[in-house]
C-alpha cells in the first residue's frame, strides 16, 4: 500500500497540482479544480525561512485540506535552486514534519540523499525519487533499470520523465510502466507525449501532474480536463 497523507493510491491514480507562485491562492485554485495532491516547489517559492514556509503550509491545508509534497528542484533536473546542495537537503529535512511527501532527485548526492530519505522514512512521510531526462527517451529497460535504481535508494514511488521525440517513445513509456511491479510515476513530456499523463495511469503510473493555468513542464494538461479524462477510466 502506498499512500500520500489519506490519499490511497492504490485505490486510483493521484492529480498532483504544482504549486510554484502565490501559493496560497493557486493551491485554492488547484483545489477547486479537482486536483488530489499539491506540489510545493521550493527552489521556486523563495521562501525567506522555515517559519514562513511553515505558516504557507498552514494556510494551504486550512484552505484544502489536501497533502502537499516538497520538492527543492536540483538545476540539473530541471529547478532554480541556486544554493549549497547541504542548503538544499537541510530545507527539505526542516520542512518534513509539515509536509506528507518529499520529491528528491536520483541525481542528488548519494549521501545528503539517503540522510533525506531516512529522516522522511522515521516521520512517516512518503518518499519518491525521482529523475529526468529532458532530451530524449532511453530504452525500455534503460527505463527500467532508472526506476530499479530509484527503489535501490529508498522510494516508496519511483518517479521518471523523459521527452518523447516519437510515438514508439511513448509507447516505450508505457511498456516500461506496465513492466514494473512497485509503485511508479511516469511521464512523456512534449506534445508528442502529452497524452501519456492521461494514459500512463492505465498502465500503472499513480501519480499525473496537472496544471493550474499556465503548464509548468512541456505538454502538462490542466487539472480539471486531467480530472474528467480520469474519470472516464477510473
């Protein structure tokens, strides 16, 4: 079983919301929307210290009542993160007891990495591990062994987006999903690859990310066409 805060995700696949400006209002928004989940995107929301970042959480879960996962996005990976990699893993570490899930990357350093995942693992927050390729889409089992090497570092979810050139890369995508037997989030970025965070789910992606308004990441949907889509399936 694997869970972010109440939310079951074995029971259906989770609409994650990411939440990058205004938080307070766009987690509102997101809510109304039908988004399940948010995503509180630290490297972007240039909080001045833990205590204001506390008092935003605070306000968003008054206004939603919805799980928050924090993520403080490496550069490499696609964030704004501009400090000490020892900054950006105290942040996430400081942040734990506030927040149901934290989103760190594959690519991190192994050893900040596990200090962050045993500390998530002791509070009882979910952990997901993540990586990104925004080039191009590996092979199916490159794929694979991507997400193994997720689980090898302790996720409880093994996250993966790659950029679909083709649609046999998204057809690979959903291949190396199905192919897995724990929990995986996975996404062809693009528009060549944009129905994959409609379909992906299908096929054994628990999580799919959503836009507010304006997309966050190449070929995101909104959340409430992402919500009547999973609907249908779900």
């Amino acid at each position: 079983m694997v869970k972010i805060g109440t939310f079951d995700l074995d029971k259906k696949p989770a609409i994650v919301s990411v939440i990058d400006d205004d938080p307070a209002e766009n987690a509102k928004a997101a809510n109304w929307l039908g988004a399940d989940v948010l995503e509180l995107r630290l490297d972007l929301l240039n909080f001045s210290g833990l205590e204001e970042a506390k008092k935003t959480i605070e306000r968003i879960k008054v206004n939603t009542n919805l799980p928050c996962i924090a993520t403080n996005r490496l550069q490499t990976d696609g964030g704004k993160w501009e400090g000490s990699e020892e900054e950006r893993i105290a942040l996430l570490t400081d942040i734990l007891p506030f927040v149901e899930a934290i989103d760190i990357e594959l690519s991190a350093d192994a050893g900040q990495r596990s200090k962050l995942i045993e500390a998530a693992k002791a509070a009882g927050v979910t952990v997901i591990v993540s990586a990104h390729d925004f080039n191009s889409t590996p092979s199916v089992e490159e794929m694979k062994k991507i997400l193994n090497n997720a689980y090898d570092a302790g996720a409880d979810i093994a996250k993966l987006a790659v950029m679909a050139q083709s649609k046999q890369d998204v057809l690979n995508v959903l291949q190396a999903t199905a192919d897995m037997d724990k929990p995986v989030c996975t996404i062809a970025m693009g528009e060549i690859g944009k129905h994959s965070r409609i379909v992906a789910p299908c096929y054994g992606s628990r999580l799919t990310y959503g836009a507010i308004a304006k997309a966050v990441a190449p070929g995101q949907i909104k959340i409430h066409e992402l919500r009547s889509a999973l609907e249908i399936l779900f």
